[in-house]
C-alpha cells in the first residue's frame, strides 16, 4: 500500500512513483499486450511513421483480455487507487496500453486526461506501470501542482487539432520552451513500478531513443466516490458510445464495474 508521504505527495504534486508494487504481475500484462497488438481493439492508435518506430495504444480491452481482467479485477491496484484517492471505493474507469518501441522518436505532447474523459469530481487516479526499464532522459515527466491550479486546457488530438468542436478550455502554454519555469517531475523506473498521477495534472513523454529496449506500459484509471458523468461538446476519449448516462449521473453501470466498495 502507499505510504502516507507517497499518498501526500500524490495529493500536492499530482503525482509519485510506487516502486515494486506491480512486479508480481508484469509477465501477466506483458503477455495481455502482446494479445491485444496482434488482436487490437475498436479504439486503437497505432503511429507507424517512416524512420520515427512505431507507437502503438489502445484503450478498452479489459472485456475481452483474460490477463487486463484478471489484473483490475485481482491485482492491488484498486486498494492502492482508493487509498491515494481519499475514497470509500474504487471503481474502473478504463485500462490504456501505450507501447513505443524502440528508436521510436515519436513523442506524447504534454496534455492533461480529465478534459478529455466523459468524467467530472475530483477523486481520481491513474496508475501508469512500467513493462520495461525506463531511464530517466526518456521518462514520463509531471508538472508538479499543475492539477491544483484550476485551470482546464483544450484536449487536442494527436494531429494538434481540437478535440471538440466548440469548448471553453484554455490554451495549454509551451512547457518545453520554458522548462525552467516549472517543477518537473519525472523517475526512472523498472518493471512493475507504478506512477501515480492524477486526472488533471499535466504530463508529457518524450519518444524513445533506446537502440532495442521497447517502453510498453500499462495504465489503468480508477474513479472515487464523487465521480459523475460529464457530457462534453463532442466525442470523448474513450467515448463510451454505449453509455446512457446524462450529465451529472453518477459515473456507475457495467461500463464502470465497482472493483472495491
């Protein structure tokens, strides 16, 4: 389980590393990965650009792969998102796949999720596990705080444009032309390492250089007591097309299974 400093730093900085948390279960993610790119789902993204790698991910699979559903359903990670929620329970919201293999220069643009998700209330949780040895020069980075300050900034697609055709997001400023402006945060990690991160906290990956090693991780994003639905102008991400709630319904259904009450 977190302990209280990791839980506090999670609370005020937006996010922390879990060491071996998850060491006993990376064969089992590995192997649902390898599943899930040879079989990839509705929802998958698969960035195969010329001399630049390739970049895969997909969201959504927990159904139809027996290793993702054993993982949420019986791995730790409910008691730990609930613990550094603040929660009674935890409940799935979705499990994400990021796979970059290696040489791939392709990076992930800084970004926060929650603007992106059908997802209103503040507790909430993503847990992003290592698969393979991530040095720190091509590491998932963090705006420290950046999930305190109050402000939501436009969802892009990964082709730079709007997610949504009309929103009232601000302008996500150019963090890596004023690096030292910020507290980032970043660590290296080994496989089965975890890092916490909240919904709202801005965060941003580089590509990955390695000559051979591949950077597979495996996300899954928890939602707390408070979570209600939320209705954006246009197609979330996942976008949930069989959901019936309405705005401001609490976040509950077969969509969202309860995994710890």
């Amino acid at each position: 389980m977190p302990t209280p400093s990791e839980i506090e730093q999670f609370r005020t900085r937006g996010a922390a590393a879990l060491r071996g948390v998850f060491s006993d279960w990376v064969e089992t993610l590995r192997r649902g990965i390898e599943k899930n790119m040879a079989e990839p789902g509705p929802f998958a993204r698969d960035y195969n650009e010329p001399d630049r790698g390739r970049f895969f991910n997909d969201y959504c699979n927990w159904r139809k792969i027996d290793e993702y559903r054993e993982f949420l359903f019986h791995s730790p990670a409910a008691e730990i998102a609930r613990s550094l929620m603040g929660s009674t329970g935890a409940r799935l919201f979705h499990e994400h796949v990021l796979v970059k293999e290696a040489q791939t220069a392709i990076p992930t643009p800084w970004h926060h999720d929650q603007p992106y998700y059908c997802v209103d209330g503040k507790q909430n949780c993503s847990l992003w596990i290592a698969l393979d040895p991530v040095p720190r020069e091509t590491a998932l980075e963090f705006m420290a705080g950046s999930h305190l300050s109050g402000k939501w900034y436009r969802p892009l697609r990964f082709n730079n444009q709007p997610l949504y055709d009309e929103d009232q997001f601000e302008t996500l400023p150019d963090i890596d032309a004023h690096r030292d402006e910020f507290e980032i945060l970043g660590w290296d990690t080994e496989p089965g390492d975890a890092i916490a991160f909240h919904f709202l906290t801005l965060h941003g990956a580089p590509g990955n250089s390695a000559p051979l090693t591949r950077r597979r991780a495996f996300s899954s994003r928890w939602l707390g007591d408070d979570a209600t639905f939320a209705a954006r102008r246009g197609r979330t991400s996942p976008p949930f097309p069989d959901c019936t709630l309405r705005h401001g319904d609490r976040l509950e259904g077969p969509d969202f299974p309860l995994i710890l009450s």
